[in-house]
C-alpha cells in the first residue's frame, strides 16, 4: 500500500497488494474492493491503534471451564 | 387445508408430545410439512427436500405403534442449513461453486438430531457460503419474509427462519458465526440460540469464520428450542473446538422462574441507537422480566466501541482464508457480494486481524466481569426490522446506514466473546414486522437464558403470532 498513514485505499493500493498475495483481480473489482476496505479501515485502524497500548492480553476465542471465569474470579458467581 | 394448518401449527414439544402418545403420526407431520414447502416455495425457503423422508416416517410411526420411541424428537420434521451435511445429499452452502458437492458422512448434529428420533426432510435457503445478513442468494433465489414477501428474512439463516416460521419444519438448524441464527430468528418472529463456542459440534459444517462459527436451533418458542438444544449439545472428538463440559437439562430447568434473576443492560449500548419500535420491544421485554421477579440494573463495558469494526475483520479474513483456492479457482461462481467480501479479506493487515483478536480477549474479559453483578443481559437482537428485498442500506435514527455494519451492532457481542445468546420474539413494528430480543448468558449458561425466554414467552404472545401463510 503507497501510503499506510492513509485510510483510504486507491485502486492501485489494491491492485499492488492483490498482486503481492497472487490475487487475480479485474479492475472493476479492484474499484470494489478499494471502496469497500476504505469504508472499513478508518475503524480498523482506531482499533488497532487502540490496542496497540492494551499489554498482556492474549487472543484467546474458546473456553476452558464451565463458567470461563478463573477460579479465584468464581466466588459469588451463580450457576 | 384447515387440518394441515392446525397440524402445521403447533409447537415441536406438543407435536413430540402427541406422537408419544400415539395421537399424531410422524406420517402426518411430515406429509403436512413437506406439503407446506411446496406451499411456500416461493418464499425460495428450501433448496431441496427429501420426498424420502416419508419412508422414514413411516418406520418412526411403526416404531411408535410397536412401542418403541427413539428419543425425545421421535418423528419430528426438522429442517437443515444448506452448509450442513447429510450423507448421501447435496451441500451446496447456497452456492454455484458447491452445485454437484455430495456429502460422505453425517455432520454430527445430523448423527444427534437422528438419535433423537428427528426426520430430516430437507436443507434450507442461506446467504451464500452464510456470508452475509439477508439471504439474498443469486443462485437458489432471494429467500423471502412469510411475513411480507417484499421484506428480507435476514441471514444468513434465512431460509431455515422462513420455514419454521411458515410451518414448513417443526425446527431447523442455523449456523451463526456473527449473528446468523439470531436475525432470521428475530425477523421471521421465531426463537433461536446461538449456544457457548464449543458447546455444539461443528463437525460437518463448512465453515465460516472458525472462531466464531457454531451451529443453533431455531424454532417457535425456548420450549422447542430447549428440546433441540438438548439433543444437540455435548462434547465432540470429531471438533477440535468442541467443549469437554456437561450438558445441563434445559427442558428441565424451564419454568423455575426469574425471581431474583439479575438482568443487565449495558449503558450507553443495550437501548442506543435503534429502531422506535426495537426499543420498545427490549423495554417492554425488561419490564415482563421485572414483573416476573427479576431486577434490573445498568452494567458498564467500558470497550464496547470497536466490536463492529472487529467482527467484520475477523469475519473477513478467516472467510476469505479457508475459500483462498476455490476463489482463484472457480472465481466466476461466486456471487458478486460475497466474492467482493473474500477478496476484500484478503487484503487486511495480519496486524488487523490480530488486534482485533486481542480486542475480542478484552471485550470477553469485561464480559464476564459484568456477569459478577447480573445474570442475563438484554439488547435488541438488531437495531431494525426487516427490510425491503435487495435492499443494502437502512434507516436508523434517521440517517441511511450501511446495514452489514448494522446488522452486527448486536449480534457481534456474543459472536465476538462466545457467549451464549438467544433471540425471542418481541412484538411487531408499524407494518406487523417481527422485532427480536437478545438475551445473553455466561459460557454455557443456555438453560438460564433459556429458563429467562420461557419466561417472556408465559408472560406475552409474541412467539404465538403466526404469519399469513400459516394463520389462514
């Protein structure tokens, strides 16, 4: 991408990206999918920014116990 | 016609019920719900439907005549996504790129609902490959609302809320990766779960977004939904996802009541930014909770903002992860929306993806935080109602609003942390549309959130209302 401080994404951004990745893209899809990750990304960016300062924090998607709580978190908890 | 109408109209636990009995035969109900489909076919509800099932239902009523019940869903018409396999059967996920794929073997929910005695009578209308919110599927045709067929069914289990809604199933399966059984659930006026990541098999399914993708129940009431639910869940060595924890007996636990449940909404969130007639159904839902004992208070998510923008980066990339060869491979036989998503998803930042996974683990984190001062939360299961075929914008609060974005404003809490949640019906908007309401739970808590919809569902009728097709 020519200019990653930007939000908004230009149709050679993509076709640059797309061609990175081995991406056969028309151009008409290129348009497409330039306007739709420039919708997309002024959000994207504030949260990854934003979680930039969140430290010791694990991506984690499953849970291990009945109530996801850590024990000591389970005290007072109803079932 | 009127006997089939009243066969069509009762719930799954009184039809499994009266099969037990003997009263019913499981003949009768498939027969009457295989001639509904047929009746609602252009509603585009079904892609296809098994005329063999009535063979099935013929040895279901001769077991039942010789004594024998297989479980709790003996001889009861359920209905399947198209993205869940039967073998021996089409899969197609409601696309080209799938139009000849037979399925080997059972998806394990298959194996369970048949274990319980349930009859497969066909596979449902979805968005295709289930990305997306409102069933518009180019190949098998728009699935449409039985409640006005110029609305949209929300998706991307669409066609499986139409033909529970319609009577043309006694229940169906979703799948809901961002809200995908509970907004077909809220805008056909039916109930749906989306259960505990983990807590339903999704062996057999094709996926989604792995780490949110699980498979729900839908039907007419918590009842119903609590019955399905309890064949359904358990743990799964064929899942590598698929949680070690006990099943609670949901049927069982149903009408213990609410009394001194604490019911939260999220300030700033649970009853910002929606609908009139949204908000007026969460508020008319939390004053029946009340009335019924339990106490409500305000609970505080301080990171709530951002859960849109994480959902459709997760819901991106993973998507576009596991279709990566097929779309350089059979590019032409996507849909022009979905092909646009998966190529899109292609092209966000790894660092994207995995911020917004670390913002998921925070988001969970001041969930369950929450959960030490109430129970159950409650929002809109979406912030409007159903919306006119075709349609990719919606108005809110007065400004036209990009409705994939919207359409996860809810939805995408429990999508995001796994929590579990259900959609109940919540009354009707100005043009007698369905308006939901989602309840979510702890991990693994369906049968609270389930005991707190069989709770809404004595104390209004909402659930009971049927749509034109089906009421005459």
């Amino acid at each position: 991408m020519a200019d990653m401080r930007s939000d908004q994404l230009t149709v050679e951004d993509v076709q640059a990206t797309a061609a990175m990745i081995g991406l056969p893209l028309t151009d008409a899809d290129a348009e497409e999918v330039a306007e739709l990750l420039s919708a997309w990304m002024p959000a994207a960016v504030a949260l990854s920014t934003r979680m930039q300062s969140v430290q010791e924090l694990m991506p984690a998607s499953t849970f291990n116990t009945v109530t996801g709580l850590a024990p000591h978190e389970l005290a007072g908890v109803k079932g | 016609m009127k006997a089939r109408s009243q066969l069509l109209n009762m719930e799954l636990h009184t039809a499994a019920q009266r099969v037990a009995a003997g009263d019913v035969s499981p003949v009768d109900l498939v027969g009457a719900c295989l001639d509904q489909a047929v009746a609602i076919s252009d509603t585009n509800a079904y892609i296809s439907v098994f005329e063999d099932a009535l063979e099935v239902a013929e040895a279901s009523a001769a077991m039942i005549r010789a004594g024998y019940r297989i479980g709790p869903l003996h001889g009861m018409p359920i209905a399947l996504k198209d993205n869940i396999n039967v073998a021996g059967k089409l899969t197609t996920a409601g696309s080209a790129v799938l139009k000849d794929n037979i399925s080997m073997i059972d998806a394990t929910v298959v194996e369970r609902l048949r274990s319980a005695g349930a009859i497969i009578i066909g596979k449902t209308n979805l968005h295709e490959f289930a990305w997306g919110g409102t069933s518009a599927n180019v190949t098998f045709g728009f699935v449409k609302n039985p409640w006005n067929k110029g609305r949209m069914p929300g998706g991307s289990s669409g066609g499986s809320g139409v033909a529970v809604a319609s009577g043309a199933c006694f229940g169906a399966l979703g799948t809901d990766t961002g809200g995908s059984v509970r907004l077909p659930s809220a805008l056909n006026g039916i109930t749906g779960v989306r259960p505990t990541i983990g807590r339903v098999s999704n062996a057999g399914v094709i996926p989604l977004a792995w780490s949110m993708d699980t498979v729900g129940p839908m039907a007419r009431s918590a009842r119903d939904c609590a019955l399905l639910l309890g064949a359904l869940a358990g743990h799964d060595p064929r899942d590598p996802g698929s949680a070690n924890v006990g099943v609670d007996d949901y049927s069982g636990t149903l009408d213990a009541g609410v009394g001194g449940l604490r019911v939260g909404l999220i300030e700033g969130y649970s009853l910002h930014h929606m609908q009139a007639a949204v908000e007026k159904a969460v508020r008319e839902a939390v004053e029946v909770l009340q009335d019924l004992g339990a106490v409500v208070r305000e609970v505080s998510i301080p990171d709530i903002e951002g859960n849109i923008s994480a959902q459709l980066t997760v819901e991106s990339v993973e998507p576009s992860t596991y279709h990566q060869r097929s779309l350089r491979a059979k590019r032409d036989d996507y849909a022009d929306d979905v092909r646009l998503l998966l190529q899109a998803g292609e092209l966000i930042p790894a660092v994207h993806y995995v911020q917004a996974q670390r913002y998921r683990a925070l988001l969970r984190q001041q969930m369950l935080a929450a959960y030490h001062e109430v129970d159950v939360i409650v929002c809109p299961t979406l912030p409007f109602t159903a919306t006119p075929l075709g349609e990719t914008l919606v108005n809110i609060d007065g400004e036209d609003e990009d409705m994939l974005s919207a359409i996860m404003q809810f939805t995408g809490l429990p999508s995001l942390t796994g929590l579990p949640a259900v959609s109940v019906p919540g009354g009707f908007d100005q043009d007698r549309m369905p308006v939901g309401v989602q309840l979510i739970g702890r991990p693994f808590a369906e049968a609270t959130l389930l005991r707190c919809a069989a709770a809404i569902q004595s104390a209004t009728d909402h659930h009971l209302q049927r749509p034109p097709v089906l009421a005459a």
